[in-house]
C-alpha cells in the first residue's frame, strides 16, 4: 500500500511540477513522499533474527528409548503409548502429529523425563541439554519475577540487550517486558517459557506447538533458528507451514493406541500415506 502510495504522488509530481500553477501543490506532495518510509527500510526494522544458545555434543546417540508403553490410568485396558522405539542422533529432525488425545504431547513429557514410562527404558546421553517447551510446564515460572527478570535468570551470561531482543521477539517489547508472570495470560505465560528455552544453552529442542500465541514475523523467526540449530529437534505440531519447511528425518504418527514411524519428509509422507486412521 505505501508503495502504491509513493507512486501516485510521484506521479503527481513528475506530470504537474514544472506547471507554475500546480507549484505549491507537487511541493507538498513531495514532502508527503519524503515522510513515506522506504519498504526496505520497514522490512530491516520488523525483522525479527535469533539463534539457539547451543550446548554442545561431542557424541552422536542422544537418547535411546526401548519399547516404552504409558497410561494415565493404571488399570487402562489399552496404554496411550504402546511399546515406542525412538533413538534420535544429534542433527536429526522429528515431527510427531495426529489427531488431539492420541499422546503426542506425552512422548515428550516422557522423553523430557516429566514423566516416567510404565514398561520399557529410557537412556539419555550425558552430555544430552534439553529444552522443553510443554504446555503443562508454563506454571512453573516465578510468580515474582518480570518477563524480563524470567528470561535473563535462564542464562546469566546474556547482556541485558540480548535478553531485551528475546523479550522482543516473543513480542514484550519495551515496557511491556516488566510485567510480572503473575498477571500475565495462558498465552503470554507460553511466550515467555518459549523465550527462556531460547535462552538456556540446549542441544535438543523438545517443542509443543511452539507456534500458539506468536505473531507471523516471530513464526518465521523461529523456523529459520530451529533450521540454523545443530541439534536434534524434536516438535508437536498441527502447521502444515513448519511440517514442510522443516527438512524431517522422520515423522511419527499418533494414532489412537498406537504409534508409527515414517522415514521421509512431511510432503512424501502425504504422497505416499496420506491422512488416515
């Protein structure tokens, strides 16, 4: 729209500045055109660039996980998750979906060690630094502590500009960074557990529709740190916009009492399976 906008004055401009009688006005259309901000410089302010803080691996096999079954209910007759295999390696990208109540969110609780297998067994490397973004986790932030104060406790070697930018891409810009957990929504609660996860050095991202509550600017901001990371990216999520982006090692699908494991990026797994239960 406002390069629209600069071409019509412009337009005006060229055709009636040498007129005498239309002086004064191609003079204010050009001031007019002067106040238009170039896009380019509009697109360098709004964009929006973070990285990772990496922990770093020096092996390969992160974690291994043997037939691992669970059920919320103890004496459910068939387990939410039913003797899952999963070894992931450094550099590896998985995406998990499904239909909502199929246990996606819960392999990652298990695998984050928020909760503990019923049958199975669950190796994590010793060097393995996890970053979890879980929807049951956004509680548990200091009540007392600003969104700012929140994120820089994470990592005490950011310098506070560093900490101000990640406020900012989770959209606490300026004085919107001093409100207190205690007062802030479900939503904004999500946006500051996702921003101290971005915070703490990590070398694998388990992430639960990190998505939710972000603007299109942050989105995209964060699909290009989570491409850049050199870590094992393990990710929940229903955006077919970060299914194809994502280049997947593997998918596992959800569905209801059991799970299956596909070897290919999202779009061959829709050429070749499609959607079905």
């Amino acid at each position: 729209n406002l390069e629209k906008k600069r071409e019509h004055l412009q337009g005006f401009i060229d055709r009636f500045g040498a007129k005498a009688s239309k002086a004064t006005q191609a003079q204010s259309k050009q001031k007019m055109l002067s106040r238009i901000p170039v896009l380019e410089n509009l697109k360098n302010l709004y964009h929006l660039d973070f990285e990772f803080n990496v922990a770093n691996f020096p092996g390969k096999k992160m974690l291994d996980a043997q037939d691992i079954s669970f059920a919320y209910a103890p004496n459910a007759e068939y387990p939410l998750i039913t003797n899952l295999s999963l070894t992931i390696e450094k550099g590896e990208r998985l995406a998990i979906i499904g239909k909502n109540g199929r246990g996606k969110s819960t392999i990652l609780r298990l695998l984050s060690g928020d909760l503990a297998p019923k049958q199975g067994t669950l190796k994590l490397s010793e060097n393995l630094a996890i970053g979890y973004f879980g929807q049951t986790n956004i509680d548990r932030l200091h009540p007392k502590h600003t969104i700012e104060e929140e994120i820089a406790a994470a990592n005490p070697k950011l310098n506070r500009t560093q900490v101000k930018a990640i406020c900012g891409l989770m959209m606490f810009s300026g004085d919107k960074s001093n409100k207190f957990n205690s007062v802030l929504s479900g939503g904004e609660r999500s946006r500051v557990l996702l921003g101290k996860i971005i915070a703490t050095p990590c070398n694998l991202l388990l992430l639960d529709e990190p998505t939710h509550h972000l603007d299109m600017e942050s989105i995209e901001a964060l699909i290009d740190a989570i491409e850049d990371f050199p870590g094992a990216v393990i990710m929940v999520t229903h955006s077919e916009l970060i299914l194809k982006r994502m280049q997947l090692d593997r998918i596992i699908v959800c569905h209801e009492g059991r799970q299956e494991q596909h070897l290919d990026t999202y779009e061959d797994f829709l050429d070749v399976n499609g959607w079905h239960e």
